[in-house]
C-alpha cells in the first residue's frame, strides 16, 4: 500500500512537471518577437513540404508595415540558415534562402540597405559551402538582387569576395561533366550579376580596378575558349537569341560583350589589357582563331566612337612584340605575326567610325611597324614576311572602309615615307626593303580607291611624289609603282587584258568612252610630266621584261582614258621617240632594243580602236608595218621575249628603217583623217636633239645681238662698208658729217628691203621656231623650264663684263666731224650718253 502510494505520488510529479514546463514554454514562446515568431512560422516540419505560403505572405505583410524591422528579420533568417549549414540541413537552408528573396524582392525601401547586409552574408555563407547545389541557389539569388534597382547608392558594399569566388566557379574542375557545367555557368551568372549591379552606380565599388578586371576577363575567356566552333555575329543578332545562353561559351560571349559595352573610354584599357595578358600566357595567338573571334566579339561590343582604340592598343602589343631586335627567338616573330593578322581581321570595323587624326594615328602606327620591321633585317624568315603581309593587309583593309578623299591622304601620308633613292645612286639594304614594302602598302591601299576623275585621284603633289619615285634605283620597286598607275588608271577594268603588249586589240572587246572635259584639262596639264617620266622609265639600262609590260600597260590605260583628238599627236610624238630611243640610246641592250620598238608598234595600234574618230588610213599604215615585220622580222612585235639569242647585227632595230614608223607618213595619215598634225612635225620633246634645242635660253638679248643692231642698215651694204644710219637731225648734239647722203641712201634701201619682209624659208624657220617654242612651254613642267632657262654665266662676271664695257671708248671712229682728232679724252666726257651701246642687260 505504501509502495503503491509512492508510486502516484511520482507520477502526479511528473505529470505537473511537464504541465509546468509546457506552460512556460508557451509562456516563453508569446513574450517573443513577433518577428521571430513570423519567421519561425513559414518554415514547416518537414523541409519536404517547402516555405509556409500563407505564414510567408504574414511575414511579408509585417515587414512591409514595418520596414525598419527588415535588418532584424534577414539577421535572424542568416543565423538559422547558419545553423541549419553546419547540420547539413539542406532543405531548412533552401527554405531561408527563399524566404529572403521574396522579401527582397517585395520591399523597396530606404531601410533595405540594412537587410541586403544580411542577405549578401547568407548568399556568402552558401558560397562558401562545398555542396555545389547550394552554391548554385546561392548565384540564382544574387542574380536576382542585382536586378533590382535600388533607390539609394551603399558607399561601404565590398564585392571582392563575390569576384573572387565566381571567378572559381568558373573554373570549375569537377569530376562529373554536367555539374562542372552547372557551376561554370553559375559563376559567369554571378559575375554578369557583379557587373551590372556596379557599373551602372558610380559611387559603389569600382569594379575596372585591375585586381577585378583581372579575375573578371581570364574567367569569361576560359569558358569561351572551350567552344568546339567560333562564331562571331554582330550585336544585334546577339540580342534576338538572348534566351539560348545554356551553354558556358555562349553566356561568357554575352557577358564579355556586355562588359565591353558599358566601358567607357577611360575604362577600355581596362578590358584590354587582362586579354592580351590572358592571350600570352596562355600562348593563344598561334593560331589565331580564337584571338580573332575575341576581338571581334570586342570590336561589335564597343561603343563605336571608342573602336579605334581596340586598334591602338593591340597595335602597342604589337610594337612591345618587336622590341626583341634581330635576335629574338622565331616563336616570338610568329606570335608577333598573329597578332597583325588578327589586327587586319579588326582594323575594317574601326575605320567606319574613325575621322580627323584617329585615321592617320592608325596608319602612322602601321608604317612605323613596318619599318621597324624592315630594319630587324629578316627578310629570309618567314615569320617576319607574314607579319609584313599582315600589316600590308590590315592597312588595305582599314582603307577599304574610308571615303575616296582620305584613301588619297592615307596614300600621300605613305608616299612621303617612301625613302627616295635616285638612278646610279647606292641605297641601303634596308631602304630598298622599305621601300619595297612601303609601295605595296600604297598599291594595297590604290586598290581600294575608285576613280571617277583623274584630277581628284592625282593631286599635284601625289603625283609629283609618285613621278619622283619612278626614278627608283630598283626594278622591283619601279614595278610596283606602274602597278599602283595601273589601278589608278583603270576605270573600266582594262588592265588584265592588257598585261603585255599585243598588236591583236579587236579580239579583247575594250570599252571605250568619250574623254571628259576634266581628263582633257588634267593632261593638258600634267601630260608632259606624265609621258617624260615614263618615257625614261623606259631607257633605263637595269629594266627588267616586267617593267617594259609595266610601262606598257600604263600607256595602254592612257591611251583608252584620255586618247581624242587633241590628244592624239602628243600620243604619237610619245611613241615616236620610244621608237627613235630603241635606236639612238647606247645604254640599252638588243633585248631591250627590240622591247621598245615592238612596244612602240603595239601602243600605234592601239590608237585607232580607243580614238572616237575615223583613223582607217592610220590604222591601215600601222597593219603594213606589222605585216611587213611578221614577214621579215617577227622579233619587232609582241610577244616580248626575254632574250633574243639568234639575232643577228643585221636584225637590229637600227639595220632596218624602212620598218619603223615614219612621222612623215603618220602625219600625212592624220591629216587625211581631219586631225590637225602641226604638233606631231615639230621635233620631240622627248629625243635628244630636242633637249639641245630646249637648252639654249631663249633671250631676245642674245638674239638681238647675234643679229647685230644695225642690221637693218648691214642689210645690202658691201663687207668693210662703214655706214652710219642718218640720225643727225634727231640726236641733238651730233653734227651730221660729209657723206651724209650716202648714208641717207643707204639706210633708205636696207628699210624698204626690210619692209619686204623675210623670205619663204626664213619664214618656214620662224614658224616652226615658234612652234617648238610654243609647244615646249605647254607641255613642260615648269621645273624642267627653270633649269632651261638658267642663264649660261656667273652674274658676277657679267656685271664685269657690263662694266668693263661701259668704261672702254666708244665704237664710232676715232675721227671724223664727230671725234676731233688728237682729243679723245675730251671726247670721251663731251659724248653725250646716248651715242654709246646700252649693256646687253638692257632690252629696247
């Protein structure tokens, strides 16, 4: 009984002991915060049955009534999720994270700040976990935070964790394939979540500072690099398959673009600099795929007006590439090389926006390449050769996308560079390679350049320099720039077809269109210079086969753009002395003799099928030649062969005149066909005799005194004669003497021969005295007329002379009425002063 009693007893004790304990508990629980008790609510009892919905929606409805509990209830929901971390209860952890995006995302206030503390050390508390799900909830969470635009900026927000760690996620080792995707993906999320949560606001953290920029881009180029296909679109096609980016190539392309567009000037270099610094350590230049399909991706990324810097920098890299000298290791060329050709992938993009000095920084960057490259002397690598050819093409491309006025700038920018090496002059190894490559430059760059006026494609100066480098001392160099003619010339794309001279014009269908009045007044202008220069090219001694075609193809083109009937004679007077050279040069050899005249004979019959009138008796006349040639001497006509072996002494040009052009016979062939022939009779400019002619001064002084001044008085008297013109009565102060009228009738009969003027011949000779004259100071430049007319004497010793002459007695007679006998010195201070000879200084 007793034992019985004990018993109850205990039990009653237990029984209120749990009463008690349960009724402090809820006790305990109702003096709690409320908003823990709302937070403790939307969490279930099993983690399966996920967040309480209807307490979710008390939590949020509490917490937008009350804002300034926000940073009370994200502390609590961190420090359970913490908790819940370190007992691995997963589902608990995902239930909190939902939990605050949901409040995140519900309350806008300027309180949130304090909540977004405690939401950014929950999503790093994630981070920091090994369970790569919760790292993935994790980055979709702060995705979404930083896609809200706050209403107020938070000065003391750091990010350097979230950098750091997505940046790792990113490169992500994980054995399984697709997880290792899953978390690379994450981490370009989160790091594009970084970038637009601090590019757009000023005052947070600075997110271009190196030490992100170098965490940021190396991660967003590794996943690219890992595509198994680069494909480069333009901005707009990447927005229309936005929703795609599954894959960790494709999301870290539209994050790089979208980094690269929210740059602004100051901070481009920012995003260059890690790129290229990716790109050698990883040695990613060779080849060059992926290099060009980034800075593609980075030139339709930028904002236009900043492309050209993308060009400069990867120029500067460039340039840093060649500091090695001539002794750099071949992998070091070869990278170098990459890296121009990945610049002549990108350059065309930039030059559409590119004006004022940005052009010529670009092309004054190119050529200062190329020379440096020139004078590293490697012209046997190959390596070096393709960086060349790079940098050719990359400042081809870049002109490409110019307007047609400043492909002219750029082209008499790069013809200023060309160094000058004159004929018979010794340049340099390397002046010659720059010069070669400096010519192809400019001929990449000709290419691109429409002609529409011959005048707007020659300024004077451009054709001036371009005239002075066809003097060039090397063969190479002077074919590059016919070629360089050849393009510039060409507007009806003639140059392929005449590549080598021909006689067989009607089987090549040329078209062939009436000469402007602009074309007409250029070469009326500049032909002389034109004609002069090429004339020369072709009596150099080093010519080579391709320069006679050269300079043949470019007198073919002058022909069908500029041939009419003013034009013609100066044609002709052209050919005309190429053919006379053939024979009258001593410098040439027989293989080059035969050059010119079958040259001569092709550019002749091209005249009557580009000339827009009835040339048939000329055409007829040129037939003749050519058959009596192929009959006799079929190595006077094209084609032109190297060498001519079996050729005879009497097989020479000059053994055989009666099969060259006549001009006798040309003239009377255009005078039938109405074309006025004045100027083909007048002797050539271009021959020697011609050059003896035109330099001898023309001076009326000179003529003047080879005359005598008293000639008209010489005109019919005796030798020994000494006759004085009558001029007593009108020079005061001289006595008319006693055989006065003599004199008088003398002077009577030299005037009235004079009055009958010259006769036929002297007449002939002053007409075609004029001519010439006449047609030299046309046509030549006025350069050439400046050294013509250098006077043949020091103006120190003709001042002597003067002076000298001044001071001796005059040339009357010593006595007569004139000079009393025995008082010359007398004499000489009564003569008045206009009995003496004025200095042949003066004109009168």
């Amino acid at each position: 009984m007793l034992s019985f009693g004990k018993m109850v007893h205990r039990t009653c004790f237990f029984v209120s002991r749990t009463v008690y304990m349960t009724c402090c508990c809820g006790c305990c629980s109702a003096l709690r915060p409320r908003y823990k008790r709302l937070v403790d609510n939307i969490f279930p009892a099993s983690p399966q049955d996920g967040l309480v919905k209807s307490n979710m929606e008390k939590l949020t409805f509490y917490s937008l009534s009350s804002p300034e509990k926000l940073d009370r209830i994200g502390e609590y929901l961190f420090q359970k999720a913490s908790r819940d971390i370190y007992r691995r209860r997963h589902g608990f952890v995902i239930i909190a994270m939902e939990a605050m995006d949901q409040l995140l995302l519900a309350c806008h206030s300027q309180t949130l700040n304090l909540f977004v503390e405690s939401f950014l050390k929950m999503v790093q508390k994630l981070l920091e976990s090994t369970d790569p799900q919760l790292q993935i909830l994790a980055t979709q969470s702060f995705v979404r935070f930083a896609n809200i635009e706050e209403d107020t900026p938070s000065y003391h927000r750091r990010y350097d964790f979230f950098v750091s760690k997505f940046s790792a996620m990113c490169h992500s080792n994980h054995g399984d394939t697709s997880t290792r995707d899953k978390i690379r993906l994450a981490g370009i999320q989160g790091l594009q979540g970084v970038i637009r949560k601090t590019v757009s606001d000023d005052l947070v953290e600075n997110i271009w500072e190196a030490q992100h920029m170098d965490k940021i881009v190396p991660s967003l180029l590794y996943n690219m690099q890992s595509a198994e296909k680069y494909e480069t679109v333009s901005c707009m096609e990447t927005e229309a398959r936005d929703g795609a980016e599954e894959e960790p190539p494709r999301l870290a392309e539209c994050c790089l673009r979208e980094l690269v567009g929210r740059a602004s000037f100051g901070h481009i270099r920012s995003v260059l600099r890690p790129v290229l610094t990716h790109f050698d350590r990883h040695e990613l230049w060779v080849p060059n795929d992926f290099a060009v399909h980034t800075f593609k991706i980075i030139m339709f990324s930028i904002q236009a007006q900043y492309s050209y810097s993308v060009v400069e920098a990867l120029m500067q890299h460039v340039e840093a590439a060649g500091a090695g000298g001539a002794g750099e290791p071949r992998g070091r060329a070869r990278v170098r090389a990459a890296c121009a050709a990945v610049l002549s992938h990108i350059v065309a993009i930039a030059a559409a926006d590119s004006v004022g000095p940005s052009v010529l920084e670009i092309i004054n960057n190119l050529l200062t390449n190329l020379r440096a490259s020139v004078a590293r002397d490697s012209e046997k690598e190959t390596d070096e050769k393709l960086y060349q050819e790079a940098l050719i093409n990359a400042l081809g491309e870049f002109s490409d996308h110019l307007p047609d006025f400043q492909k002219i700038d750029i082209m008499m920018f790069i013809v200023n560079k060309v160094p000058s090496t004159q004929r018979g002059a010794k340049g340099t190894k390397a002046d010659a390679m720059l010069q070669t490559i400096l010519l192809k430059s400019l001929l990449k760059v000709g290419t691109t350049y429409k002609t529409t006026e011959l005048s707007k494609a020659f300024p004077a100066a451009f054709l001036e320099a371009l005239l002075r480098l066809a003097a060039a001392a090397a063969p190479p160099s002077r074919a590059l720039l016919q070629r360089l003619l050849h393009t510039l010339l060409d507007r009806r794309h003639h140059a392929g077809l005449l590549r080598a001279p021909t006689v067989d014009y009607a089987e090549l269908g040329l078209t062939v269109e009436k000469c402007s009045r602009q074309d007409l007044i250029f070469i009326s202008k500049h032909g002389y210079a034109i004609f002069s220069s090429l004339y020369e090219g072709l009596q150099l001694e080093s010519n080579t086969l391709e320069n006679i075609e050269t300079i043949y193809t470019t007198l073919a083109l002058l022909c069908i753009e500029l041939a009419s009937e003013e034009t013609i004679c100066d044609i002709m007077q052209l050919i005309l002395a190429i053919q006379q050279s053939s024979v009258s040069n001593p410098v040439l050899s027989v293989a080059q003799q035969c050059h010119l005249v079958a040259v001569s004979v092709a550019l002749a019959a091209l005249l009557p099928h580009v000339v827009l009138l009835p040339l048939d008796r000329l055409q007829d006349y040129i037939d003749k030649i050519i058959e009596s040639r192929r009959e006799e001497a079929p190595h006077l006509l094209p084609p032109l062969q190297p060498d001519y072996p079996q050729l005879g002494p009497a097989a020479l040009p000059n053994k055989l005149p009666y099969l060259m052009i006549d001009q006798m016979a040309v003239c009377e062939c255009l005078k039938a066909c109405g074309v006025d022939a004045s100027r083909l009779q007048s002797p050539s400019p271009y021959a020697a005799g011609a050059a003896l002619a035109l330099a001898h001064r023309h001076s009326w002084v000179e003529a003047g005194a080879a005359q005598g001044r008293d000639s008209l008085a010489d005109i019919g008297a005796p030798p020994g004669a000494g006759l004085e013109l009558d001029s007593a009565h009108s020079s005061p102060g001289v006595q008319r003497h006693a055989g006065s009228t003599q004199a008088a009738g003398v002077s009577l009969e030299a005037l009235r021969r004079a009055a009958g003027g010259p006769s036929d011949a002297e007449r002939r000779e002053l007409e075609r005295r004029r001519a010439t004259l006449n047609n030299a100071f046309r046509t030549a430049p006025f350069h050439h007329l400046l050294t013509l007319t250098q006077p043949k004497y020091e103006i120190q010793e003709k001042l002597e002379e003067i002076f000298s002459s001044i001071s001796e007695e005059p040339l009357l007679p010593a006595s007569g009425a004139c000079s009393p006998a025995g008082n010359t010195k007398s004499y000489q201070q009564s003569v008045p002063p206009y009995t003496k000879y004025f200095p042949e200084l003066f004109l009168y």
